[in-house]
C-alpha cells in the first residue's frame, strides 16, 4: 500500500500532466468504484478541468474548475493511476502482477494505454491523452464532494507532517495524553496523518523508541528527537519517490530508491546497522513492527 510520500510523489507528477486539459469524457466500466452516480459524475465531469491537486493523509482531491467542486481519490490497496499520451506515460500505485512491474518499469506504453481487466474509470482529455483508474481489489474509490463536504472529510484526519499544523507542541501533548503504544499513536489517523507503518518504524529506530512503550512515556527530549526523524524521514522519502516493495511503482514507473535507505523495516533476522544487533519483528497495533531491541528503549 503506498504511504505518505508515495502518494506525495503521485500528486506531484500527475499534477504536471493532466493540469488544465478538458475532460471530454468519463466512461465507468465499475460503478462500484464511485460513491455518487455514474451520471453525476459524468454530469459534472465532463466539459469541466481540474486545476489542483491536493493531498490529506494518503486521500488525493482534485480541484475542479466548475461548481466548485473536488474529486476525491483514494488508491487504498491496489488502487493505480495510468496516464498516457502519445510521448508521455505515468503509472502509480499497485502493479497487478510482476509481469506487469516489469512491463512498467521498461516503459512498454502499449500494455497500459488501453483498457485492461481491472479497469475501472477512464478520463479523456482535449489533446486525446487519458488517465486510467485501476484497482484489482475495489477498494479504492473516486467520490466528487463540494467544499463543506471536503472540509469535513478534511477535518477528521490529524495533524500532518511537513505541514504548518505540525508542531512539536501539539505533537506532544498527543502523546501524553494516550496511554496506547508509541506506534499505535503514529498510525492513528485521527491523531496524525499520515505516517504509515514503513515510515513508523524507521522513524522509532531514529528516535530511540522501542514501538511498544506508552505514548504517555515518552520523555520530552524523546518525543522532540521523534518529531524531527518524523519530519526528517519524510522528507528524504519524498526526495527518494518513496519506498518500493514488491508491486508498488512510482507515478514515473520507477521504483522508489528509499529501499536502500531503511534501517529496520524488512530487515528482521539482519544485523543492526548501528549497533549490529540482530533486528527483531513482531506485531503491535496489529501491524507487523521492526525494531532493534538495543538501540531502542
């Protein structure tokens, strides 16, 4: 599933390719994957544009136009966008399967400008490029939603990281208040959004907590050194296009290089980078968890 800088660098390359082009036609082949009518969408779709993209936790929106209104996106699982024109070709979120990884990552355009088994949605522009919304499990969904709707759906995530909102303050005052292990609080959308549970791990690792302790436990100096790995880590994710597993690709089709990057995460069963400490795994918050049992505390 992507993660927070995953879904970040999606955004990021779809904005410069299907910004400002009218959509001149929706076809849905899954009306499942929608949360309003397939005529509502194609009502205020078509003859509209988007003209931002914006992302909440791993929740993508789209700014349109017209009616002021926002197409909401969300890849959960298996979810993938394909966009193609005739000399461009952007994939991001799951591959269906490792023929198809390596069909994107050697950029063989005519497997996916066309309509394929798990395709869903197709979006057709002006300049007759499209973008495919893709999703093998159907969890993923497009929603269109007006301001007040956005900004409800908005205001239950957490404060989020690499944001102004995202202050050591607050960020403390959360964890002293829950008495939930550390890595419960981080995945807690509710609470902060989004870290995920790569970025989880590495970023206990870098502060020095073993993810089970209290959140309450936590010192001050504990959790400062916490919220700048969050920041940190993050970041350098971002700059990376993110962290590649098995069937994820990048919105380019290329692999995210933060692989290489991590300390702990995937690493069970290997020495500790730091302290060469065998890496342990186990689970909390129902989430399989990395940790080094003598660097962290």
């Amino acid at each position: 599933m992507p993660e927070l800088p995953e879904v970040e660098t999606i955004k990021n390359d779809l904005a410069q390719a299907i910004l400002n082009k009218k959509i001149v036609s929706v076809k849905v082949n899954k009306k499942n994957i929608l949360r309003k009518s397939v005529r509502y969408f194609k009502n205020k779709l078509i003859g509209n544009k988007f003209i931002k993209i914006n992302r909440r936790g791993k929740l993508m929106y789209f700014s349109l136009r017209k009616d002021d209104l926002f197409l909401l996106a969300h890849l959960k699982m298996t979810g993938q966008f394909i966009y193609c024109n005739k000399d461009k070709f952007i994939v991001g979120g799951h591959a269906n399967s490792k023929k198809e990884e390596e069909q994107i990552l050697h950029g063989q355009v005519a497997d996916f400008c066309q309509v394929g088994k798990y395709t869903r949605v197709i979006f057709e522009f002006s300049d007759k490029s499209k973008l495919f919304f893709n999703d093998l499990r159907l969890f993923a969904y497009l929603d269109l939603v007006n301001k007040k709707s956005l900004d409800e759906i908005l205001d239950k995530f957490g404060i989020e990281p690499l944001t102004a909102n995202f202050k050591f303050k607050d960020f403390f005052n959360i964890l002293q208040n829950r008495k939930t292990s550390i890595k419960a609080v981080l995945l807690n959308q509710q609470l902060i959004a989004d870290i995920g549970n790569i970025y989880a791990d590495e970023t206990l690792f870098m502060a020095g907590i073993l993810p089970n302790r209290p959140a309450n436990k936590v010192s001050s100096k504990e959790a400062r050194k916490l919220f700048l790995a969050i920041e940190g880590i993050l970041k350098k994710a971002i700059k990376y296009r993110g962290t590649t597993f098995s069937d994820y690709v990048d919105s380019k089709g290329k692999k995210g290089s933060f692989v290489k990057l991590l300390k702990v995460y995937g690493r069970q069963g290997q020495k500790c980078l730091k302290c060469k400490n065998i890496i342990e795994k186990t689970k909390t918050a129902n989430r399989g968890t990395h940790f080094c049992s003598s660097c962290q505390k």
